[in-house]
C-alpha cells in the first residue's frame, strides 16, 4: 500500500505529528493513517521484542455499555465470558475488554477491518418496540481513547515505572485487563501476547495522547525502547 | 607488620586489604581545592584517609573539626558540599573524577574557622536557648543576624540544574531488609520455600558486617562466609538483590520506601524481614567528636573495605569482644595498638583477647577513657587519658596518657531498629543485654539478627533461617521443613556496656555530636523540667540533628534514667518516623506526571500564533497573536464575530450522554428547569445547583431522541458533574446510563452574521434555514463529510452553530471550516474574546460571576427555576433562601465616568465604608465603547439607574450605575437571525 500523509485522511491519530517526526511511514488502515514502520522493519522487530511503543489508535474500535449490552452483543455473535476485567478474543482477532458485567470495549484485531465493529455500529439502533428492548447503549470510543500497543519483554518493568498494578508476566496473565492510573492518567491495560512476545494493550485518554506518549517513551528510554510501526507489531504472531 | 603500600596515599593498605576498591582505576578528584587520588569504588571520606586528611567539615553550632565516626554514613560529621549538592555524606559518596568536595560550617579555611570562636562563648548559649531566649521582647531583632547567617546546613544554589529522578513500583512476596549475615540467611530459607524475594541492601557488596568484621582469630572467616552466602543468594533464581539501596520508610501494608541513586522504590511485599542490622554506639568522654576519635567498626570498615590504615598509633575503647577484634585488625592494618582500656571489670578471656595479650597489648581492666587530648587547633588527637573506674560514670581521676592519634570505641551497640519502628513495633530495654530490644513485632513483619538481639553468628545464621521460613510462609509459602527455633543464648549479653558514660568537669562530653549536645546540656535541660525524652528533646534538640539520635537517643534516655531515678525498662527511645536517611525533594517528585489534555485542534492554534491558556488540564487559545498586541487582537477578534464570522475551539465543553427511558426525569432531578417535554432536535439551558442551592454548573440540553439527551457541562465542571450524576442515578436507580463523552468529541462554535453562509458550504445534509433550524436547534448532520452534532446556541450574542464530531476528526472539521470561510475572512478567536462576547450579551460564567454561596435569585437566574417540580437538586434550599430577604444581588454595570479605569474582578463594592459586593466581570467593550460589567451589589441598589461605589486598586471610589441586560442587542436578535 503506497505511504500517505496523515493529515490527508478525516481521521487522524491523536499523535500523528509525533510519529511524523519520528520518520513514521503512513498507510490507510480502514480510512485512518497508521504509521505502518519508521524505515527499518528488522530493526523495529528486535525493538518490538525488546521493548516497542506502537501507535494503534487509527484502527477501528467502539463499545457498549448499559443495561442489556452484553447480552445484545452475544446475541450478534461475540463470545464473552462472565469475568469482568478480562479480554475475550472474538474469531476475527478482535478483543472484547469486559470492563464491567454490562460494559465492553471492542477493538479491532491488527489487521484493522474494522468489519465487525462497522457490522455491530449499524446493527445497533433504538428500535420501535414499546416498551424498548434494552441493549445497551453505543460508547465513541475510537474517539475517547488513544490506543497505544507496548510490546516486549521489558514492558512489565517499564510499566511499573509508571503505574502501580503488577504486571509481571507470571503475575498478570494474557486476556487480564486492569484499570488503572498510568502516569497519573486513568487508563485500561490489557495483555494480549503477539507469538511469543508480551504486548500491553493501553486505552487512555485521547486528549492526553501527547502527554501519555512522550511519559511513555520517557519511561521506555533506560531499556532501549522505541516506537515500532503497526507491521512490526503484526510481525510478532 | 605489614609493609606500606604509597599507591593511591600514605595510609594505603596493601592488596589484601580493600574489598570494595579497584586499584587498577585511580581517581582524582579535589577537596577544598587540593588534588586527591583514590581508587574506583573509595568512598570520598575513605579516599581523604588515605592522604591523611582526617578533618572533613566542621559541627554545626561550635564548629569543632569532625572527621569519621561511622564510615557507614551514620552520623553527620562527613557532610560535605559537592558543587550545588549540599549535606553529602563523605564516607559513602563514591569518589568520581573531577568531583570536586568541600567541608561544611566554615568561615575561611576548613582547617582554620573563623566561626570556631563561638565555642568560647559555649556557656552563653545553655540548652533551651530558644526557649530561655525568645520570649523577651526584641530578642529575636537582636539574634536574627547571627542566627540567619549560621542557620542550614551546607550552601543551597539556588539555580541549581534539577537532576533526573524518578520512580518505580517493586512487587515480592517477601521483602529482606539488610544483607548481612541474618538477612542474606533469612532471603535464602524464603526463597526456599517458594517466595519471590527482594533483598534491600545499603552496600555495593552483601555481606554486612561480615565484610569487615572479625569471627574470631583467622580474619578472613567473616569474609569467607559472606561470599558462600553472597554466591548462594545469587544462584537463586527468585532472589532479585537492590544493592546500593536503602530503605527509608515502612508504610502501612508492607509499602516499603526505597532510594537508590536517582530513583525512588516503591515496594510493595506481602511479609518483610526487617535484617538491619545493629549501630555501634559512641562512648561518651571529653572530646569525643574530635578527628582520630571513631567506632572500631569504622576502623574496620576502612581496613577491610577500603585498605585504609586508620591511625598510627591507637587505643582502643573496650566492653565486649569486638574491641579485640578491632586491636587484632588494627595490628594486621600496622597500626600499633598502644592499649586496649576496658570498661569491664572482668575481661572473658576469649581466643582475641588472649590473641591481643599475645601480641603484647596492654589490657586495662575497669578502666574508662576520660579524655582525648586534642592536638593543634583540634584537628586531630595525640593521645588518650585513661583512668580507674571508681563508680558507674566515674573514675578516680589519676589519668595515664597514652600516646595515640586513633581512639577506637567499642563499648556497645543499639539495634538499627528504626524501620522496624516506623511498622509500629515495641521496643523493651533489657537490663541483661544493656539495649533496647524488639518485643511485639506487628502483623506481617519479622526481625532476625542483631536488631533483633541476636548477635552469636551460629544463632544470626539459625534465626535467619527460621525467620525467612516463617516470612515465606507468612505470604502463602511453605516449600521445605519448618527451621528449628533458636533456642539458648543468643549472644547478646556482654555486647553492650550499661554506662559507657564519663562526664568531664570540663564539658564537650558529647551525647549528640549533630547538635554539640554535652552531658551537662542534658542534666540541665532536665533540671528545667523536659524530663520525659519526647519534651527533652525538643528542649535540647538531642536527636533532631541530621542523624536523628542514632547515635545519641541511647545515651539520652540513659541520661534521663538516671536524672530522674527512672528504671530504663520503663522508658523508651523518641518516636522515629520516616525517612530513615534524608529523601531528596527530587525523589519524591519523580518524574513529576502532570497530564495535559489537548484539543484535537491543538496544534493548530499553535500554527496560528495563538496564546495558549490553561483550564483546569486543558490548554485552550486566550488570543491569537503576539503578547503585546494583546488587546488589540482581542478587540480584532470581537469584531470579526460581531461584524463577520469567527471561529472558536469549544472541545473543551464538557459533553455527557444521558440515555435510557428515565432521561428527561434523571435531568428534571438534576437540573432546575423541565426537560419532559422539550422536543426532539430543540436544545434547553441546565442550570445545576447543589444540595444548598448554590449554582455550580451550567450548560444546554439537547434532545437528540426521545431517550436520549447530549448535555454539555462547564470545562471544569464537568468531571463534578458526571461524579454527581453517577452517585445519584445509583441512589435513585432510574433506568438511565451516564457517559462522559468530553474527549470523544471535538466542538466549534462557528459564529457571526456570516456564520450560515460559511457553514452551508461544507453542511449539505442540514436545512440551516432559519426556519428549519432556528435557535436552540438541535440537528444530526455531517460537516465536510464528517458526522456532527449541530447546536444553534446564542453565548457570544450572534448567530452561530456549535459543532460536535468525533475528536479523530476535529483537526479535519476545523480545517474544513477555516477554509470555507476563507474567502469571507473567518477569523479565529479564542476565549479573552469569547468572554468580552458573552459579557456584551450578559451572560454569566459559572465560577467566575458566581461562588461558592450564590443563588439563583442572587445570580438573576429565577427565570431558570422550574415553578412547578416536585423535586430537583438543591429546589428546598432555594425555596427557603428565596422566602428569606436577597442580601445582594449580581447587576451589569457601566461607569458613571467614561474615563474612569476599567475596575478589576474582585474589586470591591461599597456603601459607606461597609463591604456589600464585588466585581465579578469588567470590560472595556469593544462594540459598545463603553466600561461594562457584572457585580454584586446591595438589592437596594440594584434597580436599574442606581448608583453604588466601587473601590478600585489604590482605595479609589469610582460610580457605578446598574444597567438593565445585556448590554448587547438587547431585542436578540442577532442570535436568532
């Protein structure tokens, strides 16, 4: 896919000057412009593993929440399970954060369709029976949350710089989600592994963007971590 | 003897000495100007000892010279000023090259004071000299001078660089605090079990007191075990060792603070192990504090650890069998040991006493040090007087002079016991120990080794064991077969001397070397009534120097006991609290998180030479242009809205979706007006009130669907608002949810007569017609092909559109924006103009033209009030506020005369002399050419026409005169164009 200029799409990552600083290539994901590598995918695998900060937050992602919301989205196909404060894989990749018994965070898988969120985003409206069936209620949430992927295996000892929760591999297992304070932002973490490497899905604030990524990468620099482009991050699987 | 070794200086000890230096790395450095040369991993007080410098700083009140006490960092007589770094200590900064030390408390020359002179006036400055001196009339006039200019501790800079510091979390099952023999015995049988160990430790090399201590005869068996321990620690998978840290503080539930270089620890463990070990105490004797006078345990330190030769010749200060080990390794440094003088009236004769008396040593039983005797200007001492102990505390006075420039003391120890403190543990004084002892450890927290009272290394080794099991297990772990107890004696008694303290007639016997605190200060200060050790020592300030009475709060209470004829079993050292070591400010700063929350048009403002103003966490345009035409940019952007069409950034509105059946009865709780009825596509004003009736926020409502209203909230008021509105949609259980949508949604107001024209070109799915969308409309659309919200609103007084989408795309909306009304000249404005607008058009800011305390009948918001609601927030309040007499009453305003200056928020208003308003929003209006402006003032003055005083910057009266609102097109019609 040939490279474009960020700031030619409508949606634009909440940090994507940052990026373009950085040497970031762009490519249309979905009709936002992610930054795909930094000119030297070999290099950004090795980051990745070691220690890698990748910007997802053009990829689709949406949620719902509110009385009947869960049980409207398993009546659509997705499976989730009882636990809150867990992440349920979907067959397409995509991961269903249960941040309570009646709200879940939808993100899309890496490869960035965007297809069943754009499938549930349509087939949720408020209807015309009387009285309403209650099914929840649609959260904007590619809009309220940056989407920030931290990979490898240093990422549980940089995060401890930042946030009190214990994120040590054999202490926070894959699928746990923990809601947090990160750099003194509320923020949701989830673990959901590439292959063999550790990756620390975080939702925060899309206001704070800058700020969380420049804590992000200031916390990184002792390990010799470094953005990664989204192919880096596909790379690990 | 062994021979000398010159390399890396003079009193440098030969390659079989020195654990912690390389000697294949010499470091220069500077102290007091003068070049010095150490080796990697010296420390700066052990490099100096090396040359022979002995004197580092001086004390803080008499400026006596000071040199090693602890070499363990201890004590405060190794502080030193490191460039802008004041308060280092010298005997654990590891020298580095170029490093460039200075002394502290001089006047002059380090060796030379001219501020040393004070010590001759010692008796006119009695303890309690603050409370003697103080309570009269003008003294402090006369003593602030001086005080000022001695006052602190080493010099602050000011503009010094701030450092890189930061922070992070740790996480164990079971933390070991103390790498000593107990400790590094207590992590193994922990991780054992099965336990994720974190062991703290204040030194580069584990070991503790194993590293330079003496087992016995043979040298090197201390040594040997702490590297059989050190490699067995190591070789443990779930042992993680934080060398060079120190742990400074226990908090509740196991939080353990610790530093180590620029970043501080926050350790959380399900069970700790407090290993920290013992703190040799000082004797107390004439000129105790002087250089050459130190613990043997520092002489140690330095032969051992650094390969330093403390001294020539010394004596050595006995009451246990340490001093022997401490005769025995001075002999080993080539320091001739003249004497060892023993407090004890009967020597054990153990394998090192017998050693020392086979190196023909003299051994002095029974017999005290009653003096040092200082050499020239005290930089030093050059000898020791001995003599009998007749009683406890006193000797027959025929001293013997003992030719010496090193007096080592070894009569005792205290349990480092200070952590163990702070997690609330109770100490005990146990007369057959001669020390205080923990007694009842809280939940959670065990002791092993010697602060625990076990000093016998078979028993330190056995009770690690036991302690890190019953640590392990503690937490949940329970690998491996229960340790046996300890069982027997411990080693503990014959440790510590009951009274290693000799009072000399002629004073500087001192108990607290930090504060030059002597004997005679403390009788004193107990003869003034401080009799109980919390008031003493505020009184006499023992304990409260740097050290914080490590060293003298033993030697106090001892004191205090004996004073008051108290059983010390009764008593107990001060409080200690956290931090054990001096925390940096930047440690406890961190890396200083402070979120900002940008708009998605941030940078664009930056791109259009704005200035930027924060809100709460937002930042957002004051103004766009250069500082100094500040005034002029905002009277441009004024009359851009008023006359043309302007752009403003409003993102940073609060936005909450309200949904579910109950939506307009959760609102006509919340909120004063009706909302059951309001239509679809028709927004409505919020006014919100607390349980007092005091407004707190405000806002619109729009009605997006029968179930689902988009209300917007003040910038700063929002985060209280959604708080509220969760609390009581829990307590009222209505079936509605509550989303705080504020980021999602990136917002404009697009507004003036040019407005529609500008918009119409980039909206072409909304009818913007007047009649089709008229004010207080509420349409679904998109603009530029991104989905919005449209908002018709009136707060800047024209005709304008407040546009919400999707904050992804709010830089592409803006840019969509200000390129429609290129061609019509739109013009960005920022919020010095959006409240010169709003205030032409009377409307109030919630915060600024309201308090704390303000009603809606102050505010002259009754028309916002719902006349026939059963309930709303704050609705019985109201009512009875409203049945009582308005006490004032906010009102526009202009200024009687047009010259007169623009009065300033807060200014007062007055009626003869007595306060009965202020000033809430003044302007000099742009549009209108004239002063206007919103006030509280007396109701009764507050008809329109009427007068009232404004008391202006200076005291100043200017008139003012109510005026009806708004200001600003009064008919509205502008904004319903």
């Amino acid at each position: 896919m040939a490279a474009i200029e960020p700031h030619a799409q409508l949606r634009r990552s909440f940090v994507y000057r940052k990026l373009r600083d950085l040497g970031a290539r762009f490519e249309t994901v979905n009709s936002g412009a992610v930054a795909i590598d930094f000119g030297k995918a070999a290099a950004e695998m090795e980051t990745a593993n070691l220690l890698g900060l990748a910007d997802l937050s053009p990829l689709p992602r949406t949620g719902f929440k509110g009385a009947g919301a869960v049980e409207w989205l398993q009546s659509q196909g997705l499976q989730i399970g009882a636990e809150s404060n867990r992440g349920y894989r979907q067959p397409g990749g995509e991961l269903a954060l249960r941040l309570a018994p009646s709200e879940i965070f939808l993100i899309d898988s890496l490869a960035g369709s965007g297809a069943l969120i754009e499938r549930l985003n349509q087939a949720w409206s408020w209807g015309s029976e009387k009285p309403r069936k209650l099914i929840g209620y649609p959260m904007p949430r590619a809009d309220s949350h940056a989407w920030f992927a931290l990979s490898g295996r240093a990422a549980p000892e940089m995060f401890a710089k930042i946030c009190g929760i214990d994120l040590r591999l054999d202490k926070f297992e894959g699928g746990r989600i923990a809601q947090t304070s990160i750099a003194k932002m509320s923020g949701i973490i989830l673990r959901q592994d590439q292959g063999a490497t550790p990756v620390f899905h975080l939702l925060a604030d899309s206001a704070s963007a800058d700020y969380l990524w420049e804590a992000l990468l200031d916390a990184m620099a002792e390990f010799g971590g470094a953005p990664v482009g989204l192919s880096a991050l596909r790379g690990l699987a | 003897m062994t021979s000398m070794v010159e390399t890396g200086g003079v009193n440098r000890l030969p390659d079989s000495f020195g654990r912690l230096i390389d000697r294949k790395r010499r470091v220069a450095f500077s102290f007091e100007g003068r070049e010095i040369e150490g080796f990697a991993g010296d420390t700066i007080a052990a490099a100096l000892a090396a040359n022979d410098q002995w004197v580092l700083s001086r004390s803080f009140k008499y400026r006596r010279p000071r040199g090693i006490l602890t070499m363990a960092g201890q004590d405060s007589n190794t502080l030193v000023q490191i460039g802008a770094e004041p308060n280092v200590l010298a005997d654990r900064r590891i020298i580095e090259p170029a490093l460039g030390v200075m002394g502290q408390n001089y006047d002059g020359s380090l060796e030379a004071d001219r501020g040393n002179v004070i010590e001759l006036f010692g008796r006119f400055l009695p303890v309690g000299f603050y409370y003697k001196t103080f309570y009269k009339r003008g003294s402090w006039k006369f003593w602030e001078k001086i005080i000022r200019g001695r006052a602190g501790l080493g010099k602050v800079d000011l503009a010094a660089h701030h450092g890189y510091f930061d922070k992070q979390y740790l996480f164990a099952d079971v933390a070991v605090v103390g790498g000593g023999p107990a400790g590094l015995s207590a992590a193994l049988q922990a991780a054992e079990a099965g336990a994720e160990v974190i062991l703290i430790d204040e030194w580069p090399a584990l070991g503790g007191s194993l590293c330079y201590a003496r087992l016995g005869r043979e040298g090197d068996a201390a040594f040997n075990l702490a590297e059989k321990l050190a490699a067995q620690v190591k070789a443990k998978g779930n042992i993680h060792v934080l060398s060079d840290a120190t742990c400074t503080g226990w908090f509740a539930d196991n939080w353990l603070a610790i530093v180590k270089g620029s970043r501080f620890y926050k350790l959380r463990a399900r069970s700790v192990v407090m290993a920290t070990g013992s703190l040799e105490q000082p004797a107390v004797f004439r000129n105790n504090d002087l250089p050459g006078v130190m613990q043997g345990t520092a002489a140690q330190r330095l032969i051992r650890l650094y390969g330093v030769r403390p001294g020539r010749k010394a004596v050595v200060l006995a009451a246990n069998d340490d001093a022997y080990g401490v005769a025995l390794d001075l002999g080993d440094a080539g320091c001739e040991v003249q004497a060892v003088v023993d407090l004890r009236e009967q020597v054990p004769e153990t394998a090192m006493v017998h050693a020392t008396r086979g190196r023909g040593v003299p051994i002095l039983a029974g017999y005290a040090v009653t003096e040092a005797i200082p050499g020239t200007a005290k930089l030093g001492i050059l000898g020791a007087a001995a003599a009998r102990i007749a009683r406890e505390g006193e000797t027959d006075g025929a001293a013997a002079v003992f030719e010496c420039d090193l007096l080592c003391m070894s009569t005792g120890y205290s349990p480092a016991g200070q952590i163990l403190h702070h997690a609330g543990t109770k100490f005990t004084y146990d007369h057959a120990a001669n020390m205080f002892q923990p007694a009842i450890l809280p939940p959670h927290v065990f002791a092993a080794g010697s602060v625990n009272g076990t000093y016998a290394m078979e028993a330190v080794l056995a009770e690690g064991r036991r302690i890190g099991w019953a640590a392990a297990q503690d937490a949940g772990f329970a690998r491996g077969t229960e340790p046996p107890a300890v069982t027997g004696d411990r080693g503990s008694f014959g440790q510590t001397h009951a009274w290693p303290i000799f009072p000399h007639k002629a004073g500087k016997d001192f108990v607290d070397f930090d504060e030059d605190l002597q004997v005679k200060d403390l009788v004193n200060g107990i003869a003034d009534g401080y009799d109980d050790i919390e008031l003493l020592k505020r009184y006499s300030t023992v304990g409260m120097g740097p050290s914080q009475g490590r060293h003298s709060a033993v030697a106090a209470v001892r004191v205090l006991a004996k004073e008051t004829a108290t059983d010390l079993a009764t008593l107990s050292v001060t409080t200690q609290r956290p931090p054990y070591v001096p925390e940096k400010f930047g440690h406890l700063a961190g890396r200083v998180f402070e979120p900002e929350r940008h708009t998605a048009m941030h940078h664009r403002h930056h791109e259009l030479g704005a200035r930027m103003m924060v809100a709460g966490l937002w930042y957002r345009p004051a103004f766009y242009g250069k500082p100094e035409d500040r005034d002029q940019a905002i009277r441009e952007e004024v009359q851009a809205v008023r006359s043309n069409v302007g752009l403003i950034d409003v993102s940073t509105l609060g936005g909450l979706d309200i949904r579910g059946p109950d939506a307009a009865e959760f609102l006509n709780r919340l909120y004063t007006f009706t909302y059951a009825k309001q239509p679809v596509g028709r927004s409505r004003y919020v006014l919100m009130c607390d349980q007092t009736g005091a407004i707190i926020d405000d806002g619109v409502a729009c009605r997006i669907h029968d179930e689902h209203f988009y209300v917007t909230a003040t910038t700063s008021g929002v985060d209280g608002v959604y708080r509220l509105m969760l609390q009581w949609n829990a307590q009222w259980r209505l079936d509605v949810d509550v989303a705080n949508v504020t980021a999602a949604y990136a917002g404009v107001n697009i507004a003036g007569p040019r407005a529609r024209e500008v918009l119409a070109k980039v909206c072409h799915d909304v009818d913007l017609g007047p009649e089709a969308f008229p004010y207080m409309g509420v349409r679904l659309g998109s603009v530029a092909g991104i989905p919005a919200r449209l908002l018709r609103v009136g707060f800047v007084g024209e005709l304008g559109y407040e546009i919400h989408a999707p904050a992804s795309q709010g830089e592409a909306l803006w840019d969509a924006l200000m390129a429609a009304g290129g061609t019509a000249g739109i013009r960005p404005f920022g919020v010095e103009a959006q409240r010169v607008l709003r205030l032409e058009k009377g409307h109030i800011i919630i915060g600024q033209d309201t308090d704390g305390l303000t009603h809606p009948f102050e505010a002259d918001m009754a028309w916002a009030i719902a006349k026939n609601k059963a309930y709303f927030m704050g609705g019985r309040s109201i009512a009875i506020q409203t049945a009582r007499p308005l006490t004032r009453k906010l009102v526009g305003f202009t200024l009687e005369d047009p010259s007169a200056p623009v009065p300033e928020e807060c200014h007062l208003t007055v009626r003869n002399g007595e306060i009965t308003g202020r000033v809430t929003s003044a302007v000099r209006s742009p549009t209108l050419d004239r002063v206007i402006g919103l006030a509280y003032v007396a109701p009764d003055q507050a008809a329109e026409g009427a007068n009232f005083d404004i008391k202006i910057a200076g005291g100043r009266l200017i008139k003012g005169r109510v005026v009806k609102l708004p200001f600003y097109d009064p008919e509205t019609k502008r904004q319903e164009m």
